[in-house]
C-alpha cells in the first residue's frame, strides 16, 4: 500500500492522507518495535515531498485515543511542515477505529482535494 500511495503522489499532485503518522521503528519503542518489518521515515519523505516546486497537500487523521501510536507524534509531524500538512486529531479515536471514527472527515478531506 505505501508503495502505491508513494507512486501515485509523484505522479500527481494529491494529498496524502495518513492513518498514523508514523516517525520511525525506534519512536514506536520497546516491545512494539521489534515486530516492524519496516522502518517508516515519514520526516524524510515529507521532506523530500517539501523540496518539490510544488509540494502536495498533505493531511494527516490521528486519533487522540491512539493506544499505539502517540498522538503528540502525528502533531509534531503536522508542526514541521505547517504549510503542507493539514492535522486532524479525532477525539476519542483509537488505532484501530480511526477510519470508521473520522470516516465522514476523510472523504470530506478527499473530495475537497480532488475539487482543487
């Protein structure tokens, strides 16, 4: 899925919308990342995806009740890129009911950058 979603911002100019703002395999910590196959450097692609002429909107859903990974990660994320990134944090939305908490704010999101 990342690789599909990679392909298709350097094609076109869309937004890329997270599900979990992920930094890196040791932000996760101690035991949860020892089971990551793969080690997500969000900072690094956001960077490169900024030094674009003209970079993509990017938007980012986190829930506040993310048990796996912390919220104030996603908006640490959202604040090195403010005119990028735009942040939603879902209140009371897990890790795992996210898409079925901010289902309505995600397909707004969506169509809004599609309309532009």
């Amino acid at each position: 899925m990342r690789a599909v979603v990679q392909n298709c911002i350097r094609r076109h100019r869309v937004a890329l919308c997270r599900r979990h703002p992920l930094h890196s395999r040791a932000r996760v910590g101690w035991p949860l990342c020892w089971l990551l196959a793969h080690n997500y450097d969000n900072q690094a692609r956001l960077r490169e995806l900024a030094s674009r002429p003209h970079p993509p909107r990017v938007t980012i859903f986190h829930g506040s009740e993310d048990e796996v990974i912390p919220v104030f990660m996603g908006r640490q994320l959202a604040s090195m890129f403010p005119r990028m990134i735009t942040f939603h944090e879902v209140p009371g939305a897990g890790h795992n009911t996210i898409l079925f908490d901010s289902r309505s704010q995600i397909f707004a999101a969506m169509g809004e950058q599609v309309r532009q």
